[in-house]
C-alpha cells in the first residue's frame, strides 16, 4: 500500500512523560489539505488505516505492518457495522490483532467513548492493552491524540477517548458508561449470569454501545447458547466462525503436527481449531447428541420457572422432583414432563438454590395442579421428606406418588402407604440411578425425549463417568440431570405404562433392539422390580386426579 503521507515535523512538540514515541496533550498540527483528506480516509475506512498505518510485532520479523486475511477483514467489518457481535475462534488465529486494530481506530477517531477489554483474568486484558499502546506508539504523531494517561490499566486520550482493561467480576466496570465492551476469553468466565447481569446497566444506557465477545468454545455452557441463538437469529449478535483452516499456512500436515502435539487427542482438537462446542468426555450423553440438543427460548421466563410447553386438556403430565438444603449450594430443581406419547417432551423446568424446603413444596403444588394434577415423584435422599411431607399433610395434593421396597427387586411405585416398607417418593439408590442413567441414555439419544431448556442441556454436558457412575465434574451442579434420571427410571414402571399406556423400553426396542442391548450392557443386569407383572396390582391412576382451576 502507498505510503506517499511523509512524517510532518511538529513545531514545540512535547512529549508524554519523556516518551518520544507519545505526542503530551496540547500539542498542535498544522494541517494541510493533503494531511487533512489522508486523515479522513483512515476516519472512513478502517481497512485503509490498519494496513497503513497500524505496527505489530512478529515473532520473526519484529515490527511490522498489520496485513489482515480476509477472516480479519470480516471481523473489523462486523465489529464496524454491528452494534452486537459474538466470535468463535480457534487458537492463535489473531483475534486479539484484530482486535487491536478495531480498539484503536475506535478511539482515535471518536471523541468521549469509554472501551473497557475484559478478559477471565486480567493478565489476559492488560496484555490486550499492551498491544493497543503499542500500535498507538508507532502511529505517526499527526494520527495520535495527545496522552493524558499511560499505563497498564487504563489509556486515556485528550478526545476524551479511553480504554481500561480488567478481569471480568461483578464490580469491574460499575460506575463507567461503556460504549464499547469487548471481552476476551468468553466461554470461560465463570458465574456469568451475575457478571453480565451488573454490567448490563453499563452498556444499556446508550443505542449505539457496541459488544463484542470473542472466544474459543469450553463446553455447552452460556457462551454456547449465546451462539446457538445468534446462528438461529433469536438474539441480535452478529455471529463469526473462523476455523483453524481459515489462516493461511495451515494445511493437513499442519493438522497433523499440531493433532501429534496434542497426544492425538481429538476431541481437544475439534473444541480448540475446529471451534465445536463439546460435551465433556465420558459424558452419559454421547458427544455427537449433545451437540444436536438445541435449546428453546422459554415461553414464559420468571423467578427461576421456565415454561417450554403451556398445559393442554387432555394430555398427561409427570412431576420429577429434586431437593436441596437451599443454602446457595446445590438446586432446587424439578421438570414437568408431557408423557401422553412418545417422544416425551420437557414442558416446565424450575431451578433455585436458595430456596427452603416449605417454599419449594408449595411452588411444586402449584405448578403441578396447573398441568392438569400431574402425578408427582419427589426424591427423598436429603431434605426431600421435607417436601413430600408437606406436599401430602398440608397441600393435601393427591397425585403424589409413593414407592416401595421389593426385596431382590428393588423399588416399585405404589398407590399408598403399604408398612414400613413405603416411602413418600423415591429414595435414589445405586440401583435406581443405574437404572435410570441407562434409559435416559437410550431416551435422549433414540430423540424420545424432546430437551428444550438450556440448563439441563448445558448439565448434561458434564454429566461425566466416576467410579462407575455418573455425576457432575467438580465445579458443575447435575441437579436437573438427576431428575431426568429418575424420569427416565419410572418410565419403566408398571404404575407409568398404566397411567400413559405406553410401555418405554418396548417403544425404544421397536426402534433400535441391538442398540438398547449394547447401551444397557455396561450397567450389567438390572431389574425394576416389574419381571412378573402379572403379581402386579394395577393402579387406576386416573381415579386419583381431581380438576384444578390453578393456572400457571
């Protein structure tokens, strides 16, 4: 590119604390007509400045002019002309020049902008905003604004323009109105609900604040969905994918070396340069089906409910309930499933985890009269009784299910107290969760049961192989995956085929026979305490269901 614009000399020029390479404010040009028209086309067109103008480091060849691949062309035009903008990327593709060049013409050509760089750790952003004060050092003088502060925080210009840099935290940037937020690293900010939740004020006050989040995928988790709606167009980012084919210089044998780098692990490969959003390995769920579950935007979002399906007369719904101490730990967190055919569908979710126990049972008495009296299962392992207890003695609700003990076979769903044996709900043994983990396997995957929330969805994406069994990896919550499981566990129930007339597993084994034979094979043997239905009383479930005139 023509690099006919000469460095002027400045008259009285003052450097910013000794620095050379930085003009102090109050330092004036004398422009010319020439200097003013080159002025204005960097002002116009970014492409135009960056490759003229903007200096990077390379590791081989020091200093050097930024020559963006069309991918970062992309990028710049995106971030330019979208006020909203989500970026998936494999490693070492150059977002963070990218990014560099876009901050940069952002606040030299605009006056009174605040841009904060966010980053999971704040090493990360300062280093963003190293390389920002480093193309802004070797810009000729005439481009630069004059400098009022420099240092590895925070960059502030005399247009008023600034640029800080912190780790991503509830308080990071309160108390600043953000015109352009970029945060780097995405996927892997941890509690983002509660970051982005007190940042938003920051950036909602203006309708031109831009937001860029740039990251390579970690999981099903808030990026993902973010992404997913952005692709499907229910969210107003702008999405961009770049691959690690899409730099130039990589080819097979650069796949090749790079995979034998990694120990040949594959999965790794595909999350960090193909940018595929990955379940966790060993995951119950095979990898391949985590990445078809699609989320639904609930119909009716508030106070922890989620609703996916209303109710509708006619049809037959089940409750599934899990319990905590409502201590800010483990949820709170029960399905409405509508069970009338197959596939099975998630209708309402609830999830909460500073709830007490009494409050929780008067919210699932609610929610199930309002779906037609659904029969309720309620998990008793911990504080569950609490619930079960009070969804009996003081809700009175009548469609609460019981289980009993069936010596060598296990636990049955019963109509009511039968002795000692009889519980208020489902005490989760080894059994039953083994149980359960296998036919939800089968569930999910043959598309029998229709996941629509996003939280079970980015659950089930750690829901990961341990001694045995399976449970969340440290630091992830397996809260509602427990209730899928249990789900799936009574859907084998002789007291569910009565209430639904629909025998699971024999649906499932009309579909794949060979394939439930090999999934439930790791479980070894189980039974459900259901061999001889014939010794069996049948339950007239329906007998049991009273109308309700709750709505949710």
């Amino acid at each position: 590119m023509s690099t006919d614009i000469p460095e002027i000399t400045i008259e009285n020029y003052k450097s910013y604390l000794g620095n050379p390479l930085l003009k102090r404010r109050g330092v004036r040009v004398k422009w010319t007509p020439d200097l003013l028209k080159e002025w204005y086309q960097c002002k116009n067109n970014i492409l135009y400045f960056v490759e003229k103008y903007m200096k990077i480091i390379n590791v081989n060849h020091g200093l050097i002019n930024f020559k963006p691949y069309p991918y970062q062309k992309h990028m710049l035009h995106s971030m330019e002309n979208n006020r909203f903008t989500i970026i998936t990327t494999a490693r070492q593709a150059g977002k963070s020049t990218t990014t560099v060049g876009f901050v940069l013409h952002y606040i030299l050509f605009n006056s009174d902008k605040t841009v904060a760089l966010l980053a999971n750790k704040g090493e990360t952003a300062r280093e963003i905003l190293g390389r920002v004060q480093l193309a802004y050092q070797h810009l000729p003088k005439w481009l630069q604004q004059g400098v009022i502060e420099f240092n590895k925080g925070s960059f502030e210009l005399e247009n008023n323009s600034r640029v800080i840099a912190a780790a991503t935290s509830s308080d990071t940037v309160r108390g600043y109105s953000i015109n352009l937020l970029f945060i780097d690293e995405a996927a892997f900010i941890e509690n983002w609900d509660t970051f982005f939740t007190s940042t938003y004020p920051t950036i909602s006050s203006g309708d031109e604040t831009k937001v860029i989040l740039v990251s390579t995928p970690n999981g099903l988790n808030h990026f993902y969905k973010l992404w997913i709606n952005a692709i499907e167009k229910r969210n107003n980012y702008f999405p961009i994918q770049v691959k690690w084919q899409d730099v130039p210089g990589r080819d097979d044998n650069w796949k090749r070396d790079t995979l034998a780098a990694m120990n040949f692990d594959t999965e790794k490969f595909a999350q960090e340069y193909d940018t595929e959003f990955m379940g966790s390995s060993g995951t119950l769920i095979a990898g391949w089906k985590l990445k078809e579950l699609v989320h639904k935007n609930p119909l009716i979002e508030r106070e922890n409910m989620y609703q996916y399906l209303p109710c509708q007369e006619g049809r037959s719904y089940v409750v599934i309930v899990d319990v905590s101490k409502g201590r800010g730990l483990d949820y709170s967190a029960f399905h409405v499933i509508d069970v009338t055919d197959m596939p099975y569908q998630q209708a309402f979710t609830y999830r909460n985890n500073t709830i007490a126990p009494l409050d929780y049972a008067e919210i699932v008495y609610r929610v199930a009269r309002s779906y037609n009296n659904a029969a309720v299962l309620v998990e008793v392992n911990n504080m569950g009784d609490q619930v079960a207890m009070a969804l009996h003695n003081d809700f009175e609700y009548d469609n609460l299910l019981f289980t009993e003990n069936a010596g060598k076979m296990g636990k049955r769903i019963t109509a009511g107290f039968g002795g000692n044996n009889t519980d208020f709900g489902i005490n989760t043994t080894k059994n039953v969760k083994a149980t359960g983990c296998s036919i939800l396997k089968l569930l999910i995957e043959q598309n029998q049961l229709i996941i629509n929330d996003f939280n079970t969805i980015n659950e089930l994406s750690t829901f990961s192989k341990k001694a045995g069994s399976y449970e969340a990896e440290p630091g992830n919550h397996d809260d509602l995956v427990m209730g899928l499981v249990l789900f799936a566990w009574l859907s084998d129930q002789a007291y569910f085929r009565e209430y639904t007339n629909i025998h699971t597993l024999a649906k499932l084994r009309e579909k794949s026979d060979e394939d439930i034979s090999n999934d439930l094979l790791p479980f070894g043997f189980f039974s459900d305490g259901m061999e001889d239905l014939d010794d069996v009383p049948v339950i007239n479930i329906r007998s049991w269901i009273d109308s309700s005139e709750d709505t949710f």
